[in-house]
C-alpha cells in the first residue's frame, strides 16, 4: 500500500468537468497530451482539491467551495500569486501552472500546480509507518526549521509586498476574528467575551522584524519524502499567506498542536499525530524556534491564546453554516464540541499566563 496522499472519488455535487478542464490544460500549459482523469482529495473544509492526470502528468487543481462568497478567503488568484513569486526563492513551494478568472469553465476561478508527490500526515500514522522517538523528535525539529526559514524570507525582494500591510496586523487579527466570531455564534456556543477581552487587553506592539506569515502551517500541509518520511519536501496551502508578526504565526501552529499528555478535550479536536513518542512538546518547539531565529517568545501565552482562539472562529463560521442548515454535511456537526474544547483551553492559558 502506498503512503502517499491520495485522491478518490470526486463528492457529490463537487463534480467538475474534465472535458472543459482538458481544453483549458492544453489551451495554458506546454508538453500535455494523452487522457485526462479526475479525482479529489478528501481531507479539508476549505478550498476544494482535485487530482488531475493527463497522461504521465499529475497535476493538482484548487477552486473555491461550491457556493463560497468570501473572497478574502478563497482568492485562487491571490494564491496563484504567492506561488508564482515564491517558488524561485523557496523550492518547498509548488510550482504554479495555470490560472483563470474565467468562471464559464468551472462557475468559479480557478488554479493548477504541479503536484508535489509524498506523504501527508492525517490524524494518526498509518499503520505502514512508524517513527523512532529520535526520528520523530527530528521531524519536529525539521518542522520548525522551515517555518523559521519561511519567516527568513525577504517580502520585497520577492515581489510580495502585495500580500499584506505588517503596521497594525496584529490589532487587526484581534478585532477581525473577535467581529467574526461574534457574527457567526450560535446559540449554543460559548461566548468567549472573556478569551476576546485578554486578547484586546494583551496584544503586543507592532514587531519591528515583519516577515511572511504562512497562517495554516502544520503537519497535513507539508508534504514528507516516502524515502525518507521524517524529511520534509513541500509546503502547500498558502492561500492565507501575508505579511505580519512571524509570532503570531507561531502561535497558529501551536493551537493545532495536542501534546500525549494534554487533558481530554483537547485529545478529542487533535487532527495531527503531535502525541506519538518522540514528538517535541509545544515549549520544545518554543525553545527551539527561539534559538534558531533569535526572536524573543515572552508574550507567547498571547501568541497562543490568540492561535486557540482563532481556530474556534474557524470551526465556528463552519458550524454556523451546519447550524443554520446552510449544508447538511454532517463532518460539521460536532465541530461545536472543537469551539468548547478551544475556549476552555484559552481561559486555562489566561489563568495560568504572568502577562
């Protein structure tokens, strides 16, 4: 059985058209021929993310929801972008094919890039795959090492500087996702006016060392060697990428972070395999961030709560469309139980926080 991530059948009512798809391939992209043959990859609740082959090519192709209408979050043509200008500076990053804005061809715009061929680590480690404690503890260590090299990358020279503003980032993120938040609460949700309040209260100055901030960088959005599984060779999903404090960034990845030895409700949303043996705790990863950048972490216990915080919003404004019977898919019922378990972790980390 192969370890790499793979497409299956394509959901219902996600259907694309492989006829249009092939004509606009050949019509933009050099050196195709052959079959064309779709399939979509499972994992996410964002953008949708399809397996094309046209004959010996494989090729991945991204497009919004169905029906999505936020195009801050689902701007193909935005991601298109930071592909283009990051691929040559960072060979992590796919390499970016195509575009289009012409939505006749899938009702939405759309983009393809090469497929970057590995595995890509879901809940829990397949049963064909195991790590030593020292190979785990290196995969954690190698994770880090990237992020703090994509925070290492120069925005202007790159022609990025269009992805974001760094003056006032972080008062924005506070406000922004508490405004969203507030916006998509049900009636059983909690009201993490506390969680909103610390964070307006605690949120640092302005850094003065803006870099890229990836904003989903964690274990499903890297791809590993199959050779080689504790070596990275990819970083994908950046459709979220801006200009910003590398430590909030930090912090987003941490809040996806469940230690082995975290209480029960945080066991329960853990979506990666951060608890097997060997794997660096969220202070080693800290610890080691710090020494590799030379950036301070004192205020990480904001960095943090903010992550948690954020990734409440999120499951949130996914609930809220279940919720409100806006979709009926039921991978969205229980993300109420992830909003709880969030905020009571974000209050245990204000109780216990010296700031």
């Amino acid at each position: 059985m192969s370890l790499n991530d793979s497409a299956v059948s394509i959901r219902s009512g996600e259907e694309i058209d492989p006829v249009t798809v092939k004509t606009f391939l050949l019509e933009n992209i050099d050196g195709l021929s052959g079959d064309i043959n779709i399939t979509q990859f499972p994992s996410g609740y964002s953008n949708l993310t399809y397996l094309v082959n046209m004959g010996d090519r494989e090729m991945v192709l991204r497009r919004p929801p169905i029906g999505a209408k936020v195009k801050a979050g689902h701007d193909m043509e935005r991601e298109y972008k930071v592909l283009k200008a990051l691929h040559p500076v960072f060979s992590y990053c796919p390499k970016a094919l195509a575009f289009t804005k012409n939505t006749a061809i899938l009702g939405a715009p759309f983009f393809v890039m090469e497929k970057l061929s590995g595995i890509i680590l879901r809940k829990d480690l397949p049963p064909e795959l195991s790590f030593s404690r020292d190979q785990a503890a290196n995969l954690c260590r190698t994770l880090t090492d990237l992020q703090a090299d994509i925070h290492a990358i120069d925005v202007k020279s790159t022609g990025l500087d269009f992805i974001g503003r760094p003056t006032g980032y972080v008062q924005r993120q506070v406000e922004g996702w508490s405004m969203r938040y507030r916006k998509a609460k049900t009636d059983d949700a909690p009201d993490c006016e506390t969680v909103m309040a610390w964070l307006n209260d605690k949120m640092p100055q302005d850094t003065d060392h803006p870099t890229i901030v990836h904003n989903d960088y964690k274990f499903d959005n890297v791809v590993l060697d199959p050779a080689k599984p504790e070596k990275i060779i990819g970083v994908l999903d950046w459709e979220m990428t801006t200009y910003g404090d590398p430590l909030l960034d930090l912090g987003n990845s941490l809040a996806y972070w469940v230690e082995e030895n975290d209480p029960d409700e945080m066991q329960m949303i853990r979506t990666m395999p951060t608890n097997i043996p060997g794997a660096l705790t969220r202070q080693e990863i800290l610890n080691h961030y710090e020494k590799r950048t030379g950036r301070s972490t004192e205020q990480f216990d904001f960095y943090y709560c903010f992550g948690l915080f954020r990734l409440a919003v999120i499951a949130q404004q996914i609930y809220y469309r279940y919720y409100h019977k806006i979709t009926d898919n039921k991978r969205f019922a229980t993300l109420i139980y992830a909003v709880i378990a969030l905020e009571k972790t974000a209050l245990k980390v204000i109780e216990s926080s010296d700031l």
